[in-house]
C-alpha cells in the first residue's frame, strides 16, 4: 500500500516542480551547488540566484579557480556567505583529490572537508539517483510523522531514521520507485503541506497510512527537545562612520565572526550582558555617544541597539589605540586586493 501512496506523492511532486531549474537540466554539480545554495534558504530565493550563479562559474574548474572575494560577490543576495566559501573549497577538494569528478560513494563524499551526510545523501540520491536518504528538516519531520517515529528531533532522529532506511525499515520501496524521484518528493511535501507549525493533512497523499495523521498528533511530531530557559541577551554597539576622501571604511569579517566573509563597519561593544561575547571590541561608554542616532537589529540569540557615530579618521586612530587592538588601515583601488591578514585588516572603499 505504502508503494502505491509513495507513487501518488511522486506523481504530485512532479506535476507541481519539476520546472525547478535544478530538476529540469541534472548533472552533479548542478545538484552540488543547489543543495549547498538551498541550506537555510528559501527555493524562491535561490530560484533567482541560481542561474546567475552558474552563468559565471559553469563548471567545477572555474568555481575552483575562483577567488573566495569573487565568489561571495557572485553569492550575494543568498545571505549567510560561508556557504559560498565552503562551496569552492569543495570544488577545490574535488579537482584535486578526483580530478573534477564529484564521487558518488557515499563514504569518499564524507571525507571531503564540508560535507555532512545530508549532502552527501543529497549528491548519491538526488545527483546520481542512487540508493540514499537524504534527511533534511523536511525529511526529517515527513518521515517521523509518517512512520510514528517518537526519537527527538534533532541528530539522534536523523541517524535513528538513516539506520532504519540502511535496515530497509523505512522507505523500503525507493529502489522500485526512484531514489530521486522519492528524495524530492517528500521534500516538497515537507515544504509545501507538512510543515512545521502547520500541516494540510487534508492534500496529502500519503495521509491514509500516516501514523501522526491518524492518531491526531502530527503537530506533535517529531518531538522537539525541551527548550532550555535562557537569559535574554542584548548587546549596545557603536557603528563608527569615517570617511576619507569620499571613501568609507569597513572591515572584512573573519570566519570564525558571525556573517564571516562580509564587510561591515567598525562595529564596538559599549555594553552588553554576556560577559563571554568576543565577536567586537569592547569600549567604554563616552556622554557623545547618549544622543547618538541608533536603529535595533538582532542576530542569533542577541538583541542588538546600533548606535551610529561619525568621526573623522584622526579620532578613529585615537579610539582604536585606546582598546589595544590590531587594526590596519589600507586604501585599495578594489575590494578584492584588501589584505586580510591582519586580526582586524579595514579598508576605505
């Protein structure tokens, strides 16, 4: 019964997206650079990037051969750009260690610095249409309500449900149907109709042998882990504006800051209640800064309130020497030849 209802999802799934531009034209790499663009972004975001994307890095060569400034710039607009990084360093691996063949052994994927086992599973069953799972949020949260599968959400429920499908205790008909076709099937029907915070159980097509469906439960399903109680962490930054000869000046984050890889102006800790954050500097607090224009933002877990201070560049060097801190200043003609080096490398641009 299972095979018939797994049929109709396939047959809804392709009705529906196959004019998906990483469905309609297959090839490894092109499933490469999707899954890796689809982490933590919408299909419509990457729908117009996507092309635009691969317009400039054709083949696994060129993306290789790229700097990391060139791709992050041909990476803007899809957000959260150690993705993009991440992405050349893989292609970088692959010409190397494969001589541009993008393996499709489940196990030498593994190896490959960047890569986990969803994207692994993603390039065996999507990229090669060969026997794999590759468990996603989607996935994850179909199958689990699917099969009644009552693990907590999180790492163990993805290797429970990997160990279940390598056991052929789940998802037993994908080599009859196609790996392919099932993968990106339920990942639609997780997007689509099973999400989250709601569920239209009434369209689905596997509704008649859902267990979460049928015992009323499938906003229950998976199980979250208990949240833990937190602290509500603010932080008061200063965003300093200096300008030099119609220039202004940034900074490149470094990896291991949040937004790594994107340029930002000098940013300062005037105060905050997390005595271990170490992502900006931190300077005392001056009465020039009280009537200061500011905006709010947040990130992660923080709530931020940006307090926006222009100064001439003279100030600035006073500033920064009072914090003992490492900053070097350049004035390149792009931002591609600014030097990074440094703990703290600004430029003018």
């Amino acid at each position: 019964m299972s095979k018939k209802l797994f049929a109709d999802l396939i047959l809804w799934s392709e009705s529906q997206y196959s004019h998906l531009p990483w469905r309609v034209e297959r090839s490894l790499y092109r499933t490469l650079v999707s899954e890796i663009m689809l982490q933590q972004t919408t299909v419509g975001t990457v729908l117009n990037h996507f092309e635009e994307f691969l317009n400039i890095y054709p083949t696994i060569f060129t993306l290789a051969k790229s700097s990391e400034e060139e791709v992050c710039i041909a990476w803007k607009g899809l957000g959260y750009y150690r993705r993009a990084r991440n992405l050349r360093n893989l292609a970088i691996q692959i010409v190397e260690q494969f001589s541009g063949e993008i393996p499709t052994d489940l196990n030498a994927l593994l190896k490959l610095k960047g890569i986990g086992p969803y994207t692994a599973n993603a390039i065996v069953a999507i990229g090669a249409d060969q026997t794999g799972l590759a468990v996603d949020a989607n996935l994850e949260r179909v199958l689990a309500r699917f099969y009644g599968e009552e693990t907590t959400k999180g790492v163990k429920l993805q290797q429970k449900l990997l160990k279940d499908f390598d056991n052929k205790k789940i998802v037993a008909e994908i080599e009859l149907l196609g790996p392919r076709k099932l993968n990106e099937a339920m990942m639609d029907l997780g997007r689509i109709i099973c999400q989250a915070r709601k569920a239209a159980c009434t369209l689905c097509p596997l509704k008649n042998e859902c267990i979460a469906y049928k015992t009323s439960r499938t906003l229950l399903l998976p199980i979250e882990t208990e949240k833990k109680v937190t602290m509500d962490l603010f932080i008061k930054t200063i965003r300093v504006v200096v300008r030099e000869k119609n220039k202004l000046l940034f900074y490149q984050k470094k990896e291991n800051e949040w937004l790594a890889g994107q340029w930002e102006l000098p940013t300062f800790i005037i105060e905050t209640n997390d005595k271990k954050l170490k992502q900006y500097p931190q300077i005392k607090p001056r009465k020039a800064f009280e009537t200061a224009p500011r905006f709010k933002t947040g990130i992660t877990k923080y709530k931020i309130e940006n307090l926006v201070v222009e100064m001439p560049l003279v100030d600035f060097e006073k500033l920064v020497k009072e914090i003992d801190i490492d900053y070097q200043f350049k004035l390149p003609t792009s931002k591609l030849n600014v030097s990074t080096a440094s703990s703290k490398a600004l430029a003018f641009v």
